[in-house]
C-alpha cells in the first residue's frame, strides 16, 4: 500500500476559513517535509518538521511521529494560498516519497 | 545561491521522439532525484544519485528511460520512443544530508506533454 497518504483530496475555502490538511505514512521515517505546489509546477518548501510543531506566519505544521501523522493548519485562508500542498517522508538512504496531495482552492 | 536549475521548461512531442532533460543541482550537493509527476498526482521517484552513483532506479522504466551523472554533478534524463503515458512534469530535485538529514531542495520542472 501506500507509505503516505493525504486527505483530504481537495478542499474549497472561502478566503478567511482556515484549512487543515493531514498527512498519514505507514512506515518509519527520517524526515518529514511539506511542500506548497503552484499552479505552473514550481515547489516551495515550507517546513522541514520530522517532529513536534513549526510555525511559519499563518501555517502551522505538527508531526507526532508515534501516531505516524503530520497535519498543516492554515490559518485565514487567502485566494494566493490557492494551490497543492504536498507532504513527504525520508525513508532512510536519502530516498523521500511523496503523497499525492491536496488542491486548495481559496475563493473571494 | 543558485538553486537547482533544469531545461527545457516545456518540451511537446509527438509519440514515439526521444526527448532529454538537464538538471543542474545545487553545488557541493551530493544527492540527486529525479521524478515524475503525472497531472493531479504527487512526485513519484523515478531515480536518484549520490555522487555519480545511482542508489536507486528500481522506478525508472529501463527499457525508454535512462538517467546519468557522470561527473557527479549536472544530469541528463532521457526518454527514447516517448508515449502519451509519458506526459507529466518531470521535477529534479539535490541535497546534501548531514546530521539529521536535510530534505532536498527541488527545480521548477519540465512540463512534458506527449501527443
């Protein structure tokens, strides 16, 4: 099965709402980093959290390594926030997988 | 600094081209990833170095794809007899782990659409 796993799929948000995402991975791991993805492709690092909380503006990102989740909070959604946020793990050997992500879309 | 560069941005070809894609890492980066990322998906590995190394190629299908790095440093994916299967964003990918680990910093991509 899959070693990372998002939910939810997609989300819709009035700007202003906030929006959590969840992150679940089936196996150890080494590192545990969240990527924002815009629209033309482009990935922007966000937090490198293998543990414990990081914040950064309005996201927030928690990983609790023994219930083997991360999540990422965003807090007062904009339209700019619009996009696909993605998590993955290092599995040890430098090898990282991705989940398949979460398209935020954050309307007026 | 410069962070990972890769071309072509877009490439556009009709089934059964050959196609290749560069990716220069980050220097002093010893570590290199390359994915695939079909449309509404999340990057899925496809291979990666270490030096000029490759660790791991077990997702690159072998018979079309092949990847070098023969100095250790820039790398060339290429794609032989390319098929609408094929069409994704191709994303490179460098890291330079030390204690602890440090996640790998990515390129803005080669979107490939095959017709």
């Amino acid at each position: 099965g899959q070693q990372v796993q998002q939910s939810p799929a997609s989300l819709v948000l009035q700007e202003g709402e906030n929006a959590e995402l969840q992150c679940n991975f089936s196996t150890s791991l080494n590192s545990m980093q969240w990527f924002y993805q815009r629209p033309e492709g482009s990935l922007v690092s966000l937090f490198y959290n293998p543990s414990g909380t990081k914040q950064s503006g309005r996201l927030t990102s928690t990983t609790v390594i023994k219930e083997r989740r991360s999540s990422l909070h965003i807090s007062s959604s904009q339209i700019t926030d619009s996009g696909t946020y993605l998590c993955a793990i290092g599995t040890g050997g430098y090898k990282v997988v991705f989940g398949s992500g979460t398209r935020l879309l954050v309307s007026p | 600094e410069a962070g990972v560069t890769q071309s072509p941005r877009y490439a556009v070809l009709q089934e059964g081209q050959a196609v290749s894609f560069w990716c220069d890492p980050i220097s002093g980066h010893d570590t290199l990833y390359w994915y695939q990322q079909p449309r509404d998906q999340g990057p899925q590995l496809l291979v990666y170095f270490r030096d000029e190394a490759v660790i791991d190629n077990s997702q690159l299908p072998s018979d079309r794809f092949s990847a070098v790095r023969p100095k250790g440093t820039n790398s060339t994916l290429k794609i032989q007899s390319a098929k609408q299967g094929d069409t994704a964003t191709y994303l490179c990918a460098s890291s330079q782990p030390g204690q602890g680990g440090e996640a790998p910093l990515f390129g803005e991509g080669t979107r490939l659409s095959v017709l």
